[in-house]
C-alpha cells in the first residue's frame, strides 16, 4: 500500500478506523475481507488518482436490474437454460464469446417486438439516475461498454443523457433475431480498448478515468482505469476491484468520489 493512498467510504473514517484499515491492510487483509469485516462500501483511492473527467460503465446487473439476454430467454420460453449460462460467464467460468454466441444463436426466431418488450419491464439499479445526474452537473463524462445488446443500451443512455454507448448489435432478418451478432463481439478485451480510446479522445490519463462493473468481463476494463469498482459484483471481481460497493446504492460512487451532490 503506496503511503498515499487511502481509504473511503459512504461515511466518512475516524483517524481509528482508518489507522486500524490501513494497519490490517499492511497486514495482508484484502479490500473485500475489509469491507465484510466493517460491513462498509470501501475504496482504497491510489495516491495517482485525480477528480475524475470520465466514468465508464458495464450496463447489465450495473446500471440495470437484469441481465437483458436472460429477459429475452424468458420471452423466447427458454429462461433458465439461458441463466445458467450466462451465471458461469459471469463468474469467469466459460469463454465469453462462445457462451455469447451460444445464447444468442438460441433466441433465432424470437420476434423483434420482444425487445421492446423486455426493455419496459426492466428497472434501473437504485440510486443509478441520482448518480448520473450528479456526475453531469460536474461535467464528468459518462459512457455504456456493455457486452450486452445495443437495442437497449442506446434506450438507457438515452434516458440517463449519457455522453457515449457500446454495446453487441443483435442481427434482425424479417422482423426476427436470427440468433446472429452483427460484427465483432464486444468482449472484455474490448471493453478496456473502448475506455483507452475514449481516455485518450477527451485528451485524459487513466489517473482521470473511473469503471463500474459487476462480471468477469468487466475486469480489464476495471484495471485500464484509474479506479476500478466492483458493483454488487461476483467474486473473482471484488477479489481484484479497487473499490467494492455492496452495502449501499450507485450514489455510493459519488461518495468515494468525493464529489459534492449539490454540483
């Protein structure tokens, strides 16, 4: 732990509570045995960090309460197979692009209506429209990398006036998926490019630049980043994440920020 660096959380640390992290730190004790021990969001800021001038985020299970292709699964009568899947993709357990490919290729046929469909039921995590709106009376920019589908990432960006949107395109043929990604898959790998390249578009250093996320594909775009969050996230990525929110609500990132609500 660089001397500089130093803990936050949703409430501010007495002088104690930080000399007592600082000290099991040291000791070997991890961000998430931290975190469950205080039962506290925590962040630990590296001494590099600056204000933040961007902040990317995954979308599905992060910005939304869903994991959109296992909604379309349910409309296509396929619901749980598909879950299952996408449960061991996001633990890290299967190969991103073919469990991809696989789930997709199963929703061929499902009427193109469905999408919209599925986006009306789908809810947004609390606390994710407070945080957005206060990233944006600061300036900060804000962008979607979702190995998702674009239908409904370019809905919720929309609807939360967000600078920037990736996402997988769904093929439609006839009013139809046809169980297709038109072009290249967007992965993990991917995701940490599209942050590199909007860091260095808006003229930034990663020190400047901020990921949230939730899966295993989110982790190189969590370490591309100044400061990596783990949102209510699995396992292997609070094990690597440099903050861990799993207590409190998106508005939980303002605070580690140390970015003022009022703008």
């Amino acid at each position: 732990m660089n001397s500089r660096s130093r803990f936050v959380s949703s409430e501010p640390l007495s002088p104690e509570r930080q000399n007592e992290l600082n000290e099991a730190y040291t000791s070997g004790a991890s961000l998430k045995e931290l975190s469950q021990k205080y039962n506290i969001d925590l962040a630990l800021l590296p001494s590099h960090f600056q204000s933040p001038k961007l902040v990317v985020f995954d979308m599905d299970s992060t910005l939304i309460k869903a994991e959109v292709i296992d909604e379309l699964a349910v409309e296509a009568g396929i619901g749980e197979k598909v879950k299952h899947i996408t449960e061991r993709a996001m633990q890290g357990e299967l190969n991103f692009d073919e469990s991809l490919k696989a789930r997709v290729a199963l929703l061929q046929g499902l009427s193109e209506s469905a999408l919209q469909k599925v986006y009306e039921r789908i809810f947004l995590n609390p606390g994710v429209e407070e945080c957005l709106k206060t990233l944006h009376k600061h300036g900060i920019k804000t962008a979607i990398a979702s190995g998702g589908f674009l239908y409904f990432a370019r809905l919720f960006a929309a609807r939360l006036r967000m600078d920037f949107v990736f996402a997988n395109e769904l093929e439609i043929l006839h009013g139809k998926l046809s169980g297709k990604i038109h072009g290249d898959i967007l992965n993990a790998q991917k995701k940490a490019d599209i942050l590199n390249q909007l860091t260095k578009q808006l003229h930034l250093n990663s020190s400047q630049v901020v990921a949230v996320g939730d899966g295993a594909n989110d982790l190189p775009m969590l370490r591309a980043a100044g400061l990596g969050v783990a949102f209510h996230a699995k396992e292997k990525v609070q094990n690597e994440a440099s903050a861990l929110i799993n207590f409190g609500t998106m508005e939980t990132l303002i605070d580690f920020l140390g970015i003022s609500r009022e703008g």
